[in-house]
C-alpha cells in the first residue's frame, strides 16, 4: 500500500510541472494573439 502511495506522489508532482508548462505556453500565445489583434485595429 505504501507504493501505490509514493506512486501517486510521484504522479501528482509531474502533472504540477506539465500543468506549469502548459500553463506558460498557453499564456504566451494568448499574447501574441492579443498583439496581432491590436496590430489589426490600428
């Protein structure tokens, strides 16, 4: 039982650094976006 335990720590502490990650990448190109759209009004 205390494996299945210390596998779902090890699990939960990757999906924390992909869900970082994707975090930033989605951000950074939500801006870029933002930037491209006030470009176009101007």
């Amino acid at each position: 039982m205390a494996g299945f335990e210390q596998q779902v720590k090890e699990r939960a502490k990757v999906l924390k650094v992909l869900l970082k990650k994707g975090v930033k990448v989605v951000g950074d190109s939500c801006k870029k976006g933002w930037l491209k759209v006030k470009q176009m009004r101007k």
